[in-house]
C-alpha cells in the first residue's frame, strides 16, 4: 500500500480523529504531500507532528517536535528545552493507514515525548523505574594486552 501526497489530507484529518480531541490537521503542503497535525491540549505549548510520504508513498516518516523538560545527565538536572524525535512507518497490507500511523505515533512517538528517551535505542517506557537518571550502558572491558617478556642477551667476554 501506498499514499500519495493528494491523499495525505484526508489520512491526517483522520490520524487526529484516532489520536484523540485535542488534535487537529493544521496544514499541508501539496508538492510533496507532507502535513502537520498539533496538539492543543495546553495553550501556549508546542507539540506537533510532521508526517511526510518517502519512497513513493510506502513508508512515513513521522517527526514529533515538542518544548518539555528533559533530565540533562551532563549536569545530573531536569532542563526546559526544545526536542524532537523521528520514526517511520511501513504501510503494509490492505489495513487502514490512518489506523497503522495513529499506532506508531501513540507506541513510539508520544512515548518518547512523556519519557524522554537519554541515547539511540533507550526505550525508558519498557522500564520500570523510568525517571532515574541513567547512564548509557558502559562499554565492554578491554582485554589487557598481553605483555611479552624480555629477550635475555648473553654478554661475551
């Protein structure tokens, strides 16, 4: 299956509907098909998601842009900022789009936004304790070099 950038109005008009109340289509662009829905759930918030159709229509990317505070590791503090997070979706089969997109965004992007994820492939929500602070996972321990004993010389007289 495959959207074209005509049908992408119509599908993120119905991806808001599946996401809930507070979120509304607020634009598209009609040359590549790419659209923006947002959520206005709390005035004065950023909170949108792009959606745009890459290799004919088969797959889309989504990229979620919210300001939220987000635990700094560097500095061991929460901090206010501006973040963004990406994924795509496969569109396969005969099930409806909207439905497909509506999941990803609800299991992999909003997630990210509430939990904020700390390095690639964190996924703090499968966790139990998910607002302490955690490192990245340490690095495997290096082998010591092995040391090669000395040549003895023999001295002649």
């Amino acid at each position: 299956m495959s959207l074209t950038p005509t049908a992408m109005n119509a599908t993120s008009t119905a991806i808001a509907e599946l996401l809930g109340p507070n979120w509304r289509h607020v634009g598209s662009a009609e040359s590549d098909g790419s659209t923006l829905l947002a959520d206005e759930a709390v005035p004065n918030r950023v909170f949108h998601i792009g959606l745009r159709p890459i290799f004919s229509g088969r797959f889309i990317a989504l990229h979620l842009a919210c300001d939220s505070a987000a635990y700094d590791a560097p500095n061991a503090r929460w901090a206010d900022g501006f973040h963004t997070w990406n994924t795509t979706v496969h569109l396969a089969g005969n099930t409806d789009p909207a439905q497909q997109i509506a999941d990803a965004i609800r299991d992999r992007l909003l997630p990210a936004a509430i939990r904020k994820p700390r390095w690639v492939s964190d996924r703090p929500w499968e966790h139990d304790c998910v607002f302490a602070p955690a490192a990245p996972p340490a690095e495997p321990k290096k082998k010591p070099r092995a040391r090669r004993t000395r040549k003895k010389s023999t001295a002649t007289a």
